[in-house]
C-alpha cells in the first residue's frame, strides 16, 4: 500500500481527522442554500370551469357548443378543442335523452 495513503487513512481515522471531517461536512451543509420550493397550483383552463358550471344539471350537447364556440368555431375567442378538452378532463358522459337527443352529464350524476 502507498505510505502516504495509509497515512491519509490513519490520519482520517484519529480523533482530529474525525473533527476535521466532520467540521468539513457541516461547512459543507450550511453553505448549500437551497431555496424553499415554491408550489405553484395553476389555474383551471376556462373551458373546464365553464362546462363544470354549466353540467350541474345535464345539458344537450349542442346548445351547450353553441354557447361556447358562437356561431362559427372561434367566433367566440373560444375553441372547440378546448371544450373538447374540458370534457375529457372532466370525465363527461354523453348519453341519449328521453327526447332522442344527446346530452352531457358529469360522471355520476343521475338523469
């Protein structure tokens, strides 16, 4: 073995080698300053609040287009997509009225 590597290990090994590396890794340990993580909660898309709101009762589907896209998709400023998208991530459950016509519920409410 290389004498100077027994002497580092012998040295580490002693009282003041424990001290020294100890007192090293609370140095160590107070110089990381690591910023608080900051939890940013992102806001609901528009489109899923508006379609939360408006399925507390079921709805047809298409009014229920209508009134979010307008007459022409984008007529608005909103988007089919989106709404597509709020369905989704809602978990909306299209069914057939009564009436023969399609509908949108939340999951789990009844009809």
């Amino acid at each position: 073995m290389n004498p100077w590597l027994e002497k580092l290990r012998r040295l580490q090994e002693s009282p003041v080698g424990q001290a020294i590396t100890e007192a090293n890794a609370q140095t160590a340990a107070s110089s990381l300053k690591v910023p608080p993580i900051e939890v940013v909660q992102e806001s609901e898309p528009e489109a899923v609040t508006w379609l939360r709101t408006k399925l507390i009762t079921p709805q047809r589907i298409a009014p229920l287009v209508a009134a979010w896209v307008g007459e022409r998709d984008g007529s608005t400023g909103r988007w089919i997509d989106d709404l597509m998208q709020a369905r989704w991530a809602l978990k909306v459950e299209a069914y057939i009225g009564e009436d023969d016509r399609f509908w949108w519920r939340l999951t789990g409410t009844s009809v």
